[in-house]
C-alpha cells in the first residue's frame, strides 16, 4: 500500500505544476493591470512612475520568468513608490517553493496565506457538506431507482437527474432567494449567520444559513451519484454471483444491500475526487450568490483587482485539494476492491 500510495503522490506531482502554470498564463494574459491598482491611477500604463513599478515587479520580463520566480523567489519584487528611499513593495521576494506565496496586491498589502486561512474554513463547510448530501441523497435515489426499476418511480427518479445536470446554478440560487428568502421569509438569504448573532457558535443558525447553498452546490453531485449508482446497481443484479446468492435462498434484502450495493458502490467511490473538484469550483459562483464568506467570493474579488499573488495562492490550494482528493479516491477504491494490484 505504501508504495502504491507514493507512485500516486509522484503521479500528482506534474500535474499540480501544470494546473498552476495554466493558471499563471491565463492570469497573465488576461485584460487588466495590477499596477493601476497600486498606482490608483486606471491609466497608469502611459506614466513613467508606473513603468518603473512594473519593471520593479519584474511584470516586465517574459512570462515564463516570472512564473519561475513566482516558483523559486526572486529579488526584483521591491520599489519605492513614494521617493522616500524605503521599500514599498507589495510583493513577495520568496517563492512558493520556499512557502511563501506573497502579498496581496491590494491596499493594506496583508500576507495571501492569511488571507486564505482566514476564509479556506468556510468552504471547506460548504463543500464537504454539499459532498457528504450529494453523496447520501444521490445513492438513495440511485438506489430507489433501481429497485423500482422502469417504475413511475425510475422515472421521476431519472428527470430529478436530468434538471439537475441542466440547471444552471447561479440561476436556481436566485430563484430559491426569492421563493424561501423573499416570499415566504423562512430561510436566510445571505451570509453565514444573522448579523445580530455576535456571541459565539449558533448552530441553528448556521445551518438555516446552509440549507440553500449546500442544495445548490450539491443539485449536480445528487444527479450523477444517483444516475451512476442505478446503472452500476442494475448491472451488479445480472451477474453470475447474484444469482447465486439468491439461489442459495437469501433474503432479497441480503442479497440488494449486503452483495449487489457493495459491489455497485465501488465504480462511485472513484468520482469522490473530480466531485471534491466539481465542488470547489461551484463554490466560486454560489459563495457569490449567496455571499458566503469563503474562499470563492476572495478569488473573484481578486480576479476583478488583478492581484495575482492571491489569485495564485488560491489556485494552489484549490490544485492541492483536488489531487488530493483524487488521491484519496484511488486509495479508496484500492481498499474496497481487492482484486486491484497494489504492488
């Protein structure tokens, strides 16, 4: 096991590099100037003071070399922009690979992993949530659907599926806000606790805030969980050993939940990574819909500043939880089927 584990640690290593230089090309190549920001001038590209910050960024060299030193450090990341002889500079002269991912771009110039950390909490609440119900409600479903199979009840069971492929999030966010929050004033809109509440932990509270972004976030993972769990339980059903098992004269529900699940549940653990993806993505838009205060919401307000340092922070974390949620998915699936090799 522990080599098998390595070969997938090793596996992922090329991959996270590949994500973050993607991301840092895309970043770069994107519309916009961070100097504006510093510069507080949105035509700061024409002047000469803005010329020498970018140069002192080193936003000047190519591409390539500044996605290196973002990696490596640098030295170049200082200027002064105020003619006092001081360093003013919001940068960073350390490099992810030393664990510094810099300084936020914006005014007050705050460290990017604290930044981070400070939000990383709330959506890792919201999307294991929205994981831990996707998963749950899904194999429910699947399961319901299988049973019942070319029933009134597959059939609803397979629309369910079908909306919530094709329902656009942001959208049904929206609707609920106005069904829950604004007509029938059952559930909170916004937020994550009533701005009234400044004690300590209020768990009802907390999760009424949670019901209707954690249903939105999850719609997509219910819909595929459910659809894959009925096509992997009706194909477990035909094989030789469940007519076995039943031959031997178990209980039918022996033979669904003990044999035919077991089996059907273990092509759905391997999705757990890409949904821990899926997930994390959707929680850009729906912390913004429903302005939860996590790490979504930071990004595309970064995204909008042109501060790179955060946006890149950001997708280092986002790239770390992926793979290791990808990992995790191999492991589990090694662990439930043993005919896998793990040497």
């Amino acid at each position: 096991m522990g080599t098998y584990v390595l070969r997938r640690v090793l596996q992922g290593i090329p991959t996270f590099f590949g994500i973050t230089l993607l991301a840092f090309m895309m970043m770069l190549f994107s519309p916009g100037d961070p100097v504006s920001l510093l510069t507080f001038n949105p035509r700061s590209g024409d002047t000469d003071s803005a010329e020498r910050i970018r140069r002192q960024l080193g936003l000047d060299k190519p591409k390539v070399t500044q996605y290196i030193y973002w990696l490596i450090g640098n030295d170049w990341t200082q200027y002064d922009s105020d003619g006092d002889g001081t360093d003013d500079s919001p940068g960073t002269r350390s490099g992810l690979l030393r664990g510094d991912m810099g300084e936020s771009l914006a005014p007050g110039h705050r460290d990017v992993t604290d930044l981070i950390f400070e939000r990383i909490p709330a959506t890792l609440l919201l999307t294991f949530s929205a994981l831990i119900t996707g998963y749950g409600i899904g194999i429910l479903l699947g399961v319901l659907a299988a049973v019942y199979h070319r029933t009134w009840v597959d059939q609803v069971i397979r629309v369910i599926s079908v909306i919530g492929n094709a329902v656009p999030q942001f959208w049904l966010g929206f609707i609920l806000i106005i069904v829950f929050s604004i007509k029938l004033d059952v559930l909170p809109m916004s937020g994550m606790r009533n701005i009234s509440n400044r004690g300590g932990l209020d768990l009802s509270d907390l999760v009424a805030h949670m019901i209707l972004p954690v249903f939105v976030l999850s719609l997509n993972t219910i819909a595929f969980v459910s659809r894959f769990t009925r096509t992997e339980l009706l194909e477990v059903l035909e094989q030789d050993f469940i007519r076995t098992a039943r031959a031997k004269g178990l209980k039918d529900s022996v033979v669904w939940w003990k044999h035919a699940l077991r089996n059907a549940l273990l092509p759905v653990a391997t999705f757990l990574g890409p949904a821990l993806g899926t997930l994390l993505a959707g929680a850009v838009v729906i912390e913004s819909v429903f302005a939860w205060p996590g790490l979504g919401s930071l990004v595309i307000d970064a995204v909008f500043q042109r501060d790179y340092p955060l946006v890149m922070g950001s997708v280092v974390i986002a790239a770390g939880m992926f793979i290791l949620g990808v990992l995790f998915s191999d492991i589990l699936y090694a662990v439930l089927d043993p005919r896998i090799r793990l040497d």
